[in-house]
C-alpha cells in the first residue's frame, strides 16, 4: 500500500514480487556426461518442479535385437552402456540360459560375479569422481580417478578391452577371461591398494567441511517417496531401505556381503553409499579368487529351441536391471531392457525441489544417471 504525506511517497507495506521462469539444462551440458534435457521451474532460485526427458540417444537397440541369432543379439546389448556394459550382456545371457535351459559350470559362474563385481568398482569410483567434478573439486576427482585405472587394467586383463569386454556368452565365459595363477594374484594386489587408497580418500573427504556443508542435507529424498517412485539400487538403500538384488541371484549365493544402507537420502547418503559399497566389493572378489573351482568355463552341450519370453533380473552399479526376450528358430523375439536409471529417474526430479538452482545438477548427479542406456522410453509422467 503506497501513501503520500506532505507531498512525499513513502510505502507503509511492500509487496513481495515473486518471479516464476523455467530454466533448461542441456541437452548438452558441462556437469553431464552425456545428452539430456532438464527443465526447472524456479520462483526466486528455488526450484519448485523438475523435469528430466531422454531421447537424444535413442539407437532402437531393442528393435535391431529382433530377429537377430540368440548370441549376436547378446552381443550386441554390451552395447547399451559405456559403464555397465558387463551387466548387459551377463543379464542378457541369463535369459537365454533360462529359455534354453542351459547349466552354467561352477568356474564360469565365479567368473561373471568377479567381472560384474570389478565392474562395480570402476562404476562407482567413476561415480565418486564426477560427483567431485560437479562439486567443483578437481583434487578430489583425479586422486579417485587414478585408484580407478587400477581396476580398469584388470578390466582389460580379463576382456582384453577397458569398456567392452565380451566376458559372457551363451554357456559360460570365453576363454580369455578365465585367469591363471598369476593374474589371480595381481588381483587380489589391486584389492588391498584399493582398499587403502579409498579409505583414504573418503576420510579426506568425510572431514572436508566445505565439501560436507555443500552435501548435506542436500538432494534429500525420504524412504517413503523412494518407495513411491520405485527407485532401486544404491539410490534406495542410501534411504535406510535394505534390499539388494544379489540377495536373490544363485550366483551369490556362496559368496558372503554385507547388504549396505545409508539414512539421510541426500546427496552426502549416496556419496557414502557407494564409498562403503566399494569395500564389499573387493571382500566379494576375493571370495571369488579363494574360492575359484577348477572345472571348464562354458557348456556347449544344449540344442536350441523355441522358448516363450525369459526374464532375468540383476543387481549392476545402479540398481536392478531387467532383460527379456522369447526365441524363434534361434532368434531374439520381443526383446525388452529396463536399466535402474528408468527407475531413478522420478528420484532425479524430486531431488531437485526445494533447493536452490546451483544444487539441482549435484541433486541429480548423486542418483548416478546412467541416461544413454535409459533412452528406449518414449515419455515420463507422474502419476
């Protein structure tokens, strides 16, 4: 209400003016390892709503599976992902050993958990790394960076490639990836560096008090709103949840871990959670070393069949993947893929709201997006 005294305009009470915009991120954007769109409808900085679309990267890679040879199709879903490629292709045999009814050997099966649990470590130091990027600490992302390139060697030891290491086919592993004595070894050296350099590296971090001010309470999602949107993966144990698709695959089942949880659902849970998952990673690997039985890595002796539509579900780096798909005179028929990012992606969203627009990528980035191999869908609504 504006009044005048003696001819001078003086306001007894101000209106606040409260600005409403939308603000795009991407599809390109520097904080982001790969295209796609964020839009956030801000009042004053503060986001208030979120949206996140996919498609940039789209390849149909379900469609180019159809019809296709059973093993040239699991060939093929390595390349759904730069980061969790070893999961595609191992879930995606699974489902073609269950359709065929194909036993696996006991060496083989040790081998995958090794490849998928390696697997794990480089995702998740790659996740420890970008998350320092987006936080602006370069120190930080190259010291993880550098423990990291220790796992991918033996990445390329077992594969002979640091991204697509064709380790799984239909039966078993190929024989490069079976180990000798000596590669045995260098692996469980690697273990134990790995286990000190990141302990390192996360008390250096935990004890930061710029790093914790910034991550804190940040990104907070509750458990009952991660239950809600079906998140999966460490993005719902870091709300306290315990669930771990390991638990449930016989492939685990002799092998013994800790099932890791975190409270607090925000940006400084899901940091911890992958740091502490790491740890149980390498007492995973060397279980698989120990233990490792003599015997061959892949069973031939199978016929194929007509089989109607296989489901295989797995725990990789960032939740439960799913593959599925029927066989037709050795052909892939109705191929479906759904990656943990599918999931996560109204986790990234809800994260973003209530905080101020510098933290929305940090929100987002903490629920480890993995979008290019997310992008077969063709729309996200609430519902």
């Amino acid at each position: 209400m504006v009044t005048k005294i003696d001819g001078a305009t003086t306001c007894n009470e101000v209106e606040r003016q409260v600005f409403e915009t939308e603000i795009d991120m991407g599809t390109v954007h520097p904080a982001a390892l790969e295209p796609y769109r964020v839009r956030l409808f801000v009042e004053d900085e503060i986001v208030k709503d979120a949206e996140i679309t996919v498609g940039v990267n789209h390849r149909g890679i379900e469609r180019i599976m159809e019809g296709l040879p059973v093993e040239k199709a699991n060939a093929l879903t390595e390349k759904v992902c730069g980061i969790c490629s070893n999961g595609h292709i191992f879930n995606s045999c699974r489902a073609g050993e269950g359709a065929l009814g194909i036993e696996i050997p006991e060496r083989a099966r040790y081998l995958r958990v090794l490849a998928q649990e390696l697997e794990r470590l480089h995702s998740h130091m790659l996740y420890l790394g970008h998350g320092s990027e987006v936080l602006n600490h370069e120190t930080f992302a190259m010291r993880i960076f550098y423990i990291r390139e220790s796992v991918m060697e033996l990445l390329y030891m077992m594969g002979g490639n640091r991204v697509q290491y064709g380790i799984s086919v239909l039966g078993g592993v190929r024989p490069r990836a079976d180990l000798n004595l000596k590669e045995q070894q260098r692996i469980l050296e690697v273990m134990d560096y790995i286990d000190d350099k990141v302990a390192g590296f996360a008390e250096r971090f935990v004890n930061d008090p710029m790093v914790m001010h910034r991550i804190v309470g940040t990104g907070q999602l509750s458990q009952k709103q991660a239950l809600d949107l079906h998140v999966t993966g460490p993005t719902l144990r870091a709300t306290g949840y315990e669930f771990d698709q390991r638990t449930k695959m016989p492939e685990y089942d002799d092998i013994e871990f800790d099932v890791i949880t975190q409270d607090g659902g925000d940006v400084a849970a899901n940091i911890l959670m992958r740091a502490t998952e790491i740890f149980q990673a390498t007492k995973i690997v060397r279980q698989v070393i120990k233990n490792l039985p003599d015997g061959p890595i892949v069973n031939r002796d199978w016929e194929m069949v007509d089989s109607p539509v296989y489901k295989s579900y797995i725990e990789v780096p960032r939740g439960v993947c799913y593959h599925s798909y029927g066989l037709e005179d050795g052909k892939v028929r109705h191929s479906i893929i759904r990656t943990p990012s599918m999931s996560n992606i109204g986790a990234m969203q809800e994260s973003c709201i209530g905080h101020p627009v510098q933290d929305a990528q940090l929100a987002i980035v903490s629920c480890d997006p993995c979008f290019t191999c997310t992008d077969r869908a063709i729309q996200i609504i609430k519902l």
